[in-house]
C-alpha cells in the first residue's frame, strides 16, 4: 500500500500548494501571507486526526474535524500505511483531489486577474 500513501502524500502537498497560490492571489504584502498560512495550518494540523483519534472527540470538534481538508490526507496515510481509515480511502481521495482541483483554479484565475 506504499503507492497509495505516496499519492495521498502528493495529494497533500498538492492541496497546501494551491491553498498558498489561492491565498497569495489575494494578499498583497508577504508578511500578512505569512501571518495568515500560519494561522490557518496550525488549526488545520492540530485538527487532522495526526496526533489524536477521531474517536473521543466531542461532537462539535467532530464537526470541525470533518471539515479541515488536512484530515482527509491525514486518514488516507493512515489508511494506506496501517489499514485503518475513519472515512474510507475512496472518499479520502475523492474530497482532496476535489479541493486541489477547486483550489488550484481559483488560484489561477485570480492570479489572471492581478495587473503587474
């Protein structure tokens, strides 16, 4: 099951690359970028599932946690390197490729309208 985990490795890499080019779309300085990628990805890391279980967690960080993109990553890793998923592999996959996709050409598209 290597092969899964390094596509869902290049599927998160993929999803912070176009989150970084959708955000750098819009922000115009590098100071408030940086500001903003730190505040979004440390919430999106503590909440993916990589350091506790989906399982005891009270229901509305449940909520949250189903939402954080980086969860989905999270649970296909570990369900391509251990066996054990808490969404399934498929949709997993299906949910971050989706975002990369979205992300990417929102990205684009406003990066096509920003005057040099």
């Amino acid at each position: 099951m290597v092969p899964i985990a390094i596509i869902f490795m290049l599927l998160i890499a993929l999803l912070f690359t176009a989150l970084g080019t959708a955000l750098a779309s819009i922000i115009q300085d590098m100071q408030g970028f940086q500001l903003i990628m730190n505040f979004l990805v440390m919430p999106l890391f503590f909440l993916s599932g990589a350091l506790f279980p989906f399982e005891g967690l009270p229901t509305a960080l449940l909520i949250v946690a189903k939402v954080d993109p980086l969860s989905y990553g999270v649970d296909g890793l570990r369900g391509a390197l251990i066996n054990s998923t808490h969404f399934g592999l498929t949709t997993d996959f299906l949910v971050l490729s989706g975002l990369v996709i979205g992300l990417l050409a929102i990205g684009g598209y406003l990066f096509s309208k920003i005057e040099a």
